[in-house]
C-alpha cells in the first residue's frame, strides 16, 4: 500500500493541473456559495424566480457554478499543489457544513 | 410508486456513499492495475448522487408541503426547522463533491500524491456529509411519526 505524502513534502508530481485543478478549485468556491445561497434575501428572491420554491434554483444555481467556475479555470490553466487544493476542499466542505448547522440552529 | 420514489431517493443516496467508499479504498491502495475501477467507481458516485437528487426533488416537490405542515404542528418543530432546513442545503456539498469526484480521479494517482490526496478527502467528505445527511433523512420522517401519535391517529404506533 502506497502512502500519502505529507505537505511538506509535495513535489512538483503532486501538482494539478487541467480539469482537476480548474474544477477543484470551483468545487471549493461552489460549495461556500452554496452556503452563502442560504442567506434569507437571496432564498427570497431564487423563490420569486420559480414562483414558490427556493429550492430548485438554489440547487441549480450550486451546479451551475461549479460547472461555469470550473470551465473559467481550466480556461485559464489554473494549476495548484495537490495537497493545497485538498486542504481548500477540506476546509470549505467544513465550513459549509458547520456554517448552515449553526444558521439553521440559531434562526 | 410513489413509495418506491420515497425509498429509492435515500437508497441512492447511501449507493453513493457506499461508492465513494469504494473510491477511498482504491485510492489507498492507487496502482495501474485499479486505474479504471476508481474512474468507475467514481463515476457511480456522481450517477448515484444525481440519482439521489431528482427523485429527491420531485419527493419535495410533490409531497414535503404537506409533511412539513404535520411536522410543525407536531412536537419535533424542530425536526423541520433545524434539520430539514440545513439537511436540503447540505445535500449540495456531496453532490458537488460528486460532480467532481470522476475528474479529480481522472489522472494517475499512483504517480501524483496530490491527486491521491484530493481523491480521498472528496471521498472522504461525500462519506461523512452522506451518513449526516441519511440520520437528517431518518430524523425528519420519524418526526412525521411523532407528530401523527401525539395527535392520536390510530395505528401509527
């Protein structure tokens, strides 16, 4: 079994590039605007464009900026240490995640 | 067969889970010989998730007005207001995450460590934010439940 190098010692193998970064990258900015689409005024107004629901433009606003995010990216021929984007992935999912609990929990 | 939409929508969703699993553990052990299986695996993830997503959708769209309106008269208000309420905006993280899964394993993670580590932290989080999300599923429609005996429907016990 191979194991996994620490940070401190990523080398230039351990770097992305292409899709993976491009579309890591959006992942990680896609997921903290999935977060942010909670936001009362914002539910509102994706409720107002469906007439009713914020939910299906609140998921497909998520997609959609994953998608246009990442093909912007790779476009520009974003590259990034594997372990960073890792970390970004890690961190943003935490923060999502725990940020809607406590919205959720204190509204 | 809206029953089988009802079950299949959490069915598909631990599908997933169990994928992307699957994914970790390939990942772990990434070599030449188990290339494809990751890139497979992954991209049962992302169908699963998807998968889980619509039929999800319509059972929202459809039937939750209704539940919702039991819940919140029911003791567990809370079971709608906490839980439903961050559980159907936390389902976006694993989905996106999903979406992602079959082009962060698209290279050879046997020769990139970053690769292989990006590849288990997605998999890992799908897991983790997929098992959250099924207990949020289980809590929400056992709420129903509670809300139906504290009423005194007959036969819900």
């Amino acid at each position: 079994m191979m194991s996994v190098a620490p940070a401190s010692t990523a080398t230039a193998t351990d770097e992305l590039k292409g899709p993976a970064a491009g579309f890591g990258l959006a992942a990680a900015i896609a997921i903290l605007i999935n977060a942010l689409l909670a936001w009362e005024p914002l539910n509102a107004y994706m409720a107002s464009l469906v007439g009713g629901d914020f939910w299906r433009t609140h998921g497909v606003a998520a997609v959609v900026a994953f998608f246009a995010l990442g093909y912007l990216f790779t476009y520009q021929k974003f590259r990034i240490d594997g372990f960073r984007l890792a970390g970004l992935l890690a961190a943003a999912s935490v923060v999502a995640g725990g940020g809607l609990a406590l919205w959720f929990a204190l509204a | 067969m809206n029953d089988v939409i009802l079950f299949a929508h959490p069915i598909f969703g631990m599908l997933g889970v169990l994928a992307s699993v699957w994914v970790f553990v390939e990942a772990l052990n990434a070599s030449e010989a188990n290339r494809s299986r990751i890139r497979i695996a992954a991209f049962i993830v992302a169908g699963c998730f998807v998968a889980a997503w619509a039929l999800g959708s319509y059972w929202r769209m459809a039937f939750y007005a209704s539940e919702k309106a039991i819940i919140l008269k029911g003791p567990w208000p809370w079971a709608h207001n906490f839980v439903m309420e961050t559980k159907e905006r936390l389902f976006f993280i694993p989905l996106i995450l999903s979406l992602y899964l079959p082009i962060a394993v698209a290279g050879n993670l046997a020769k990139n460590g970053g690769a292989r580590v990006v590849a288990l932290v997605v998999a890992g989080f799908i897991v983790l934010n997929g098992l959250a999300i099924e207990g949020a599923g289980a809590v929400i429609s056992y709420a129903v439940k509670v809300a139906f005996v504290h009423a005194g429907v007959v036969g819900v016990e």
